[in-house]
C-alpha cells in the first residue's frame, strides 16, 4: 500500500493475509451483494422484510464466534451465554426507563457492555490459568447451561427488577423496540424496513471493521497464537491478554445479536441460553469455515435459511439434521464447506491459491 | 443429639453428591483421562442406559440386571460411534468434542421424535430410614455403595488385568505398544466403550429416581463436567478427591440456600480452582510426588 495517512493504511487492511477475498474481483461481487440487499426492501413487502432481518441478528454472533473459534483457536461453545445476558439486560433497562430520548440507545450500548464485562471476568480466569483447548470449550459450555437454569427458575412474583419481571421459562417480553430519536418524531425501529436498514448497516460495519481487525498487527499475533502458542510466547507477546480481547470483543458481538434479537421480538427466554441454542452458533460457524469471515457470514445464512425451511416443513427434524451436518462437515470438511467452495474460486480467479494449511 | 442428627445429614447429603459426581463423571473422565477426548454426547450415553433400564425393568427383569442391560446398551453405543466417528479424528481432539455434540443433537432428537417427550420410569425401591427428625432414602446410601463399587472395580481393572496394563501402555506411547503387538484400535475402541458403559451405569443406576425425559442428560453434564475439570486426568488422583470436595460444597451450598445455589456455587468454585490448579488436582498431586 502506498497510502500515506493513516486512514489509508487502517482502510489497506481490509484485505491482506487473514481474509480470503482481495482485489476488484471481490470487491465488485461484494458491492453487488451489498447493493441486492439494500434493493431488496424494494421488492418485498415490509412484513417479510421484518422477518427477514432475524437472520441478520444471529450474524453478530457468528462473527464472534468465528474470531474466537476460527482466528483466535479458542473454542468457546457458551458465547449463547452473552447472547442471554445482553438481551436480558436490554429487556431490564428498556422495560424500567422506556424508550424516549434515545434511551434504548443507551440500553443497547449497557446490554453490550454488560456481556462484555461478563466475558472479562470470566475470561481472565480462563486465559489467566491457562486453560485451554477442550477445558475452555466445557466450562464456557457450562456457564451458559447454568444460566439458563438460574433464569429458568425466575418465574416467581419475587424476581423483578424495577417494574421488569423475569418470568422465569416463560421469557420475558414487553420490552420496547429500539428506537431512533429524530428531529419531529422518533425513528422506532419495529421489524420492518427501517429496522432492516438499520441491521444491515451495522452487520457491514461490523465486518468491515473485524476484517481490518484480523489484518491489523493485533489479527497477525492472535493467527500466530492459534498456530503455535509457545512460539508466539517465546516471541515476546503475552498470549493471555490477545486472547482476553478476542474473548472480550466475540462475546460483546453475542450480547449485541441478544439485544438486536430482544428487541427485534420483543421477547427473549432463558431456552435462548440452552444447550440447543449454544450448539446452533457452532453449527453456522463450522459448517461455513471458521477461519474465515467472509465464509462464515454466508455460511450462517445459508444454515439459517436452511434450519428456518426445515422447521417449516419438518419441524422436528431440523435439529437432527442440523446434528448430522456438524458431524459431517468435522469428518468430510474440517475446514468449512463453503471455505473450501471459496478457495476454490479463488483459487480459479487467480490461479494461484490464496493460503496454504492451517 | 441434635449435633449429631445434623452432621449426619449433611455426611448423607456429601454422599449423595459424591456418588452423583462420581457416577455421573468417572466415564467422561476415562475418555478424557486414556484418549484426551472429551465426550460431548455423555449426557446421551446416560440417557441411553437410563432408558434401557427402565424399559427392562418394566418389562419385568430385577432392577441390579436392567441397571447392567442399560450399562451394557450404552457401552456397545459408544464402541459404535468411537468406530464411524472418533477414530477418523484422533489427531484433531478439538475436533472430537465438536462433533459428539452433532451426536448429541441427533441422538436427543432422534429419542424425542422416536420415544416421545417422556418415558414411563420405575418407583424407588426399598423405601427409607429415620435418624432422628429426618428419613432417608435406603437407595441413595445404594447409590453410595455403588460409586464406591465402582471406582473400586475400576482400580482393580487398570492396575491388576492385562486389559488395563495393555490401555496404559497404549496411552502412555501409543506406538510402541502397537510394535510391541498391542490391538491399539482395539484397545481405543473398549477404552471408549467402557467410558460410555459407565454413563450408561449411571444412567441406569439413577433412573429410578428421576423423570425420563430425552433431555435429562443434561441434569449430568455440568456436574460431570466441573468434575473432570476439577479433577483432571487421573481419575482416581483426580476424578475421586474432585467430587468428594466438590460435593462438599454442593451439600452445604443446597442446604443453605436451595438446589440451584449448590449448582451456581459449584461453577464458582470450579472457576476459582483453574484459576489455581490449571491442571486439576490430579496434576497437582503428582506434581507434589515427583
């Protein structure tokens, strides 16, 4: 790059060695996706445009996750327990001081807040004893369970913060919908087109800024720490506090998909924290490949369209299904089916591959 | 006599959590311990052998004979899905934990599709006991015998068979026991078929007490998990002495404050122990020894 202020360079990075995808060949087929989901709200009516926007509200996390899993080689399977916490602090927050003055704002931007401190505390206990690889993946893995007990058992008159009420398994809902203030009168964004926008806005933001992340100094040491902790160590980085970040930063994206979610139905149980609801996440994220942003953006979507088609056809048959391409995309696939599809391609445009082993 | 009524309840109430731990843990800790897998479909296995229990008990066989029927049934499970999906992944154990969840959402599916949502289960047997104010539970002290059964047998099994010493040599230098004309697949596959046979013991052995449902594996798995964590490795230096503190605290913690307080306080504690012991108290003690 021969940029020479820093804009320049920090906007190089969106491209570079931990992303797949570079030049005008990505760059068109990107602006053109981007483009067809702007057009879209043009040609569906606003209720299907509403709903549609649920598939946007899982991408956060699966972005996360795909940071911590597939760039950071942290296997975090409770990042539904973040999810859980932010969406019910925004129900708690919005519930108690409604939604004037931009005061959902703020509840969003506390919810967020609050998973990520969750994930702070928790993480400095995990990566500061250093426990690792399969240990992270079960206690993570327990947090969230135990917190889905703890909401589940709510239900009592007792269980109330301010005028907002647990309600225990039932969830909990009445909470109002974001809202926007706007000169004359305030934006609220129920699921519809506004909404849509708004979310599709801050899913670009968000991965255009995690690609610069990864392609930053910071992105090249957490690939070194994934490759081989000790020789990124022997090399002078505190593996610790890279990995506390990345925990940090992923379970913050998981509490903003809960609040989006929360707000989006207006309603969120503690079945949101369950084993279930943890095991999705890992589902999208693998079956996309988890070392990849891009791949695994579209292989969330793809999963979440294929998941929400089968529980209308078969509802019960969706969860063994979504079982079964786990185990398979880990037997046939370890890498991702869509990541290996892309390096294909890239490898096609370009004739030559783009990275090699992982 | 009060003092002592209380301190009987509460060793009852540790025993109790010692024998669920132990039940609910020592298969997870095996495949952990031998193969460095950890198990995500355990919760499943103990369903299974839940399920096959209460079935055969129903169907008129003695209960100690279901309890081995549900045992058994989970242990040829287990060998089956070592041999279709952990074999291929032996090098990649992370992998491993992300595909036995897969298992563990078809299998819990599957059973809720197949079975329905609940399955008739069996009474408790033999009735209770009073000391003092409180009863007790006659099938609960079982419970205890039984855990203690097991880690016994389980002793004797890896340190006085051939099987045993064959496992540890597989484990210890897995390529040198194959030159040496070990079946280490062989050895893979029993190791893992007798962890999922002891999930399965301690669902059978458990059944009569709870509801069936599909998802009641995951009553098990945070217990069993905390345990292994805490434990570590070795599940006689580790598995053992981990449930004995931690049921503990959970006795304590449920007297004091109600169930969930036992299970949040064990979380807790599990934390606050690797943050300590990052290698459970199993890698501490035999660290203390060398």
């Amino acid at each position: 790059m021969q940029g020479t202020n820093s804009l320049m360079k920090t906007l190089g990075l969106l491209q570079g060695p931990q992303t797949l995808g570079k030049g005008k060949p990505f760059w068109s087929a990107f602006t053109l996706v981007v483009a067809l989901a702007c057009a879209y709200p043009l040609f569906a009516d606003g209720y299907d445009v509403g709903n549609n926007v649920y598939f946007f509200n899982w991408a956060f996390m699966a972005l996360g996750l795909s940071l911590i899993w597939g760039y950071g080689g942290t296997l975090s399977f409770g990042q539904t327990a973040f999810f859980g916490v932010a969406g019910y602090t925004y129900g708690v927050i919005s519930i108690n001081f409604g939604d004037a003055y931009g005061l959902t704002i703020f509840a969003l931007v506390a919810s967020v807040a609050a998973a990520a401190l969750l994930a702070a505390a928790l993480g400095y206990f995990l990566f500061f004893g250093r426990i690792s690889g399969v240990f992270l993946g079960i206690v993570t893995l327990s947090v969230t369970l135990v917190l889905e007990r703890f909401m589940a058992q709510t239900a009592g008159p007792e269980w109330r913060v301010g005028a907002a009420r647990l309600n225990g398994y039932n969830g909990m809902g009445g909470m109002p919908s974001l809202t926007i203030p706007w000169f004359g009168s305030d934006i609220v964004l129920f699921p519809d087109v506004q909404l849509y926008y708004f979310t599709l806005a801050l899913l670009i933001a968000c991965y255009l800024g995690l690609r610069i992340l990864v392609n930053s100094r910071f992105g090249n040491v957490l690939v070194a720490i994934r490759e081989n902790p000790q020789r990124a160590e022997m090399l002078g980085y505190d593996i610790r506090v890279y990995q506390l970040v990345t925990f940090i930063i992923g379970s913050a994206l998981a509490g903003l998909s809960g609040v989006l979610y929360t707000s989006w139905g207006n309603y969120i149980t503690p079945a949101s924290m369950g084993m279930t609801a943890a095991a999705l996440p890992i589902v999208w994220v693998a079956v996309g490949g988890r070392s990849d942003l891009t791949t695994t953006l579209i292989g969330a979507m793809l999963v979440l369209a294929g998941f929400q088609a089968l529980t209308i056809h078969g509802s019960q048959y969706a969860l063994v299904v979504m079982g079964a391409l786990l185990v398979l995309t880990v037997l046939i696939a370890p890498r991702g089916l869509v990541f290996g599809l892309g390096t294909l391609v890239a490898g096609l445009v370009n004739r030559k591959p783009k990275r090699q082993g992982e | 006599m009060t003092v002592l009524f209380s301190i009987f309840s509460f060793l009852y109430q540790t025993g109790d959590a010692f024998a669920f731990l132990v039940l609910s843990a020592c298969g997870l800790a095996i495949i952990f311990g031998m193969m460095g897998v950890i198990n995500l479909a355990h919760g499943e296995f103990i369903m299974c052998g839940a399920y096959v229990c209460a079935a055969a008990a129903r169907a008129g066989l003695p209960l100690p004979i279901a309890i081995l029927a549900g045992a058994l049934a989970a242990g040829f499970a287990g060998m089956v899905i070592e041999r279709i999906i952990i074999r291929p992944l032996y090098d990649r154990p992370l992998d491993t934990i992300v595909a036995t969840w897969g298992v563990s959402m078809v299998v819990t599916q599957g059973t809720l599709i197949l079975l329905g949502s609940t399955m008739p289960g069996t009474g408790t047997p033999f009735g209770s006991f009073t000391v003092g104010p409180y009863s007790y539970s006659v099938y609960r002290v079982v419970l205890m015998v039984a855990a203690l059964g097991t880690l016994g047998l389980l002793w004797v099994g890896f340190t006085k068979t051939r099987f045993g010493v064959l496992a540890r040599a597989t484990i210890q230098v897995p390529h040198i026991a194959q030159a040496l004309g070990v079946n280490t697949g062989l050895v893979y596959s029993l190791t893992f078929g007798l962890g999922a046979a002891l999930a399965g013991l301690a669902g059978g052995l458990y059944a009569p007490t709870m509801t069936l449902v599909p998802t009641m594996g995951s009553a098990f798995v945070v217990e069993a998990f905390v345990t292994v964590v805490v434990g570590g490795a070795d599940i006689f230096l580790g598995t053992a002495p981990a449930a004995l503190v931690l049921g503990a605290v959970k006795a304590s913690l449920t007297s004091w404050q109600g169930q969930l307080a036992g299970q949040i306080g064990l979380l807790v504690a599990v934390i606050i122990v690797i943050r300590i012991l990052p290698r459970g108290i199993s890698g501490w003690i035999l660290r203390e020894r060398t």
